[in-house]
C-alpha cells in the first residue's frame, strides 16, 4: 500500500501518484492519498481528478485536521486497504518525490528476502541529478558538538558521529533514514506503534527508526531504488528566514522521549555552548555564519522552557498513546 500526503501542492500531488501508478505495475496493493487539511480546495480538484481519469486502486481521504506529517501518515496507515484488510508493506511517498519505474519493487523484493530488516528507503536525487542525503546517524551530544562548533580539528574528529551520511555509496545498513520514499514492514509497527503524532514535523522518521532497531529490526538504503525528489515544497524550508517553532519543539522531543530529560538538556546547553564558540570565531575572524538569524536564542528558549516545564509539570511533552494496530 501506497501512502502519499498532501498539503496544498495538489498537481504535484497527482503527478507523484501518476509517477507510483506506474512503479506499481505488477505489484499488489494500492494507493491512498491523504488531504493533510489543506482547506485550499485540494482535495476536490485530486478526487475529481481521480475519478474523472477512472483511476482504478486509488483513494482520497481527508485527515480531519493538520496534525503534522507523522499524524496525516498514520491517517492512511489505520485505514489499511480499501477492503478492510491490512498490507503487508506500507510505502510512504513526499507529494514531491516520483520513483522510477521499478523503485518501488527494489524496496519490495528486499524487505521480501530480508525478514530482519523493517524500514527500507531509496536512494533519492534532485532535478538537477545530484544526490540528495538521506541517510543519517542518531543524533547524540556528540553530533550536536560536531553540527555547532564548525571548526576544522574538531570536526575532523568528530566525524564518525556526524548525522548526515555522505559516505554511503550503496546498499547498505543506517540508523535512519528520511521519509521521501520509505517502506515498512506492517508487522513492525503493530509491534513498535506508529509515528509519534508529538512530532509536528520532522525527527519522527529518526524516532520511528530508533524504536525499529531498539526491537532488533535493521534499517537500510537500496541503491538500486531511484526516486527523484524536489524536496521541501510543501514546509517552504528552502525559503526560511527563521527555523520555525516546531523544528526546535521536535529535536527536543526526541532528546527527551529517547535519552531522558537529564541528555536532552546536556545535548542544548552543548550546542548553545559550541554554537556561541563559533559566533564568537565569526565575529573576530569577520567570517560570514551559515546559521539562521536568532537560531541560537531561539534554541535556548524554546529548551529551557521545555526543562522548566517538565520539572514543574506546566509543560507535558510525551507523546500520547497511539493505536498501534493498523485497520483497525
């Protein structure tokens, strides 16, 4: 079963499941997409649209409302098939991102022949060809240190626990991988849940695969799966002037839910700290910083509200009990 959600970019969102339709072909399932609440009449125009084309194994839900892209994932995932019967595979497919014709049957036949494996996902690249990266360490304290110091000796050494994994070349074993085109095995998440509906956007592709190998199941990139991305439309991330909220409501989350409250503070006051060191650098050396404007700051008291609010009880950032069973 094909997942695609959508949120306000619905001829992208056709053509990405013109793009499945076709990786499809002699594979068993279907396609659902999910209208995200987009309240900008996207919706109507893909029904009408599917309907009008007659196209047959495809279906349009509405999510009820804008949880995020964890909670409208898991829209689709608890309606299971149109005849009530739950997948065996779920493929979760960006309203932006368009396999290749056998890119969903690579992820297939692998999760086929590797029983132990749960979440497999593609090797994804832009419109220009460039390979985009979407393999990635767990995040750590460490990496934190790494991703805010920027200085050159330090980085170096550090660089076995930099998130990004650049240095993939095929096939191969990760801690996560991002979402534009991943496939999970349904057994897994009737046993680990689904996505964490806390997260508004982004970490919870990081949080699900932490939970899949924390239960002995393992994560891999197929090579041999291409899907061709444009990345970020539908969150405007290419265009912000200024991290959004959630970005820092999520990271925090995952420190805490993951490592504990004690971690997740540690793993900020060692990114605030490593980050002014490279302030600091930039405003002596008149080099120019890569950072959004008020990052930092914005980091410190979205952080430090969490904690205080986690101590005294105001704040209650865990997240909620999720039916783990899918179609029912």
């Amino acid at each position: 079963m094909t997942i695609i959600l959508n949120y306000k970019t619905a001829d992208m969102t056709l053509r990405s499941a013109q793009a499945a339709r076709i990786a499809m072909q002699g594979l068993p399932g279907e396609i659902t997409i999910v209208d995200n609440d987009s309240q900008d009449g996207s919706f109507e125009k893909i029904r009408d649209h599917v309907e009008a084309e007659r196209w047959e194994g495809i279906r349009v839900l509405k999510s009820g409302h804008n949880g995020g892209y964890g909670a409208g994932n898991n829209v689709g995932i608890r309606a299971g098939m149109s005849d009530g019967t739950a997948p065996d595979f779920i493929y979760i497919l960006n309203s932006d991102a368009f396999p290749e014709p056998e890119a969903i049957t690579e992820l297939y036949n692998f999760l086929q022949t590797h029983p132990k494996t749960g979440f497999v996902g593609s090797y994804i690249f832009g419109e220009d060809g460039d390979r985009h990266t979407t393999t990635f360490r767990f995040p750590s304290i460490l990496s934190e240190l790494e991703s805010a110091i920027r200085f050159g000796p330090i980085t170096k050494l550090l660089k076995s626990y930099r998130v990004p994994r650049e240095d993939i070349v095929g096939t191969a074993s990760v801690d996560w991988l991002a979402g534009a085109s991943m496939m999970m095995r349904r057994s897994v998440l009737d046993e680990i849940g689904l996505f964490d509906e806390t997260f508004f956007l982004y970490f919870e592709e990081a949080d699900l695969c932490a939970r899949a190998r924390s239960s002995n199941y393992s994560i891999h990139y197929v090579y041999e799966s291409r899907v061709m991305h444009l990345g970020s439309v539908s969150t405007g991330m290419k265009k912000w002037d200024r991290v959004p909220d959630y970005w820092f409501e999520s990271r925090f989350h995952y420190f805490q839910k993951n490592y504990g409250l004690t971690y997740a503070g540690f793993a900020t006051l060692v990114h605030l700290s490593a980050g002014s060191l490279h302030w600091l650098r930039c405003k002596l050396t008149g080099k120019t910083r890569d950072v959004s404007p008020n990052f930092l700051r914005s980091m410190a008291k979205h952080d430090f509200a969490n904690i205080i609010g986690s101590i005294t009880g105001t704040i209650h950032n865990q997240s909620p009990e999720l039916d783990t069973k899918i179609g029912e």
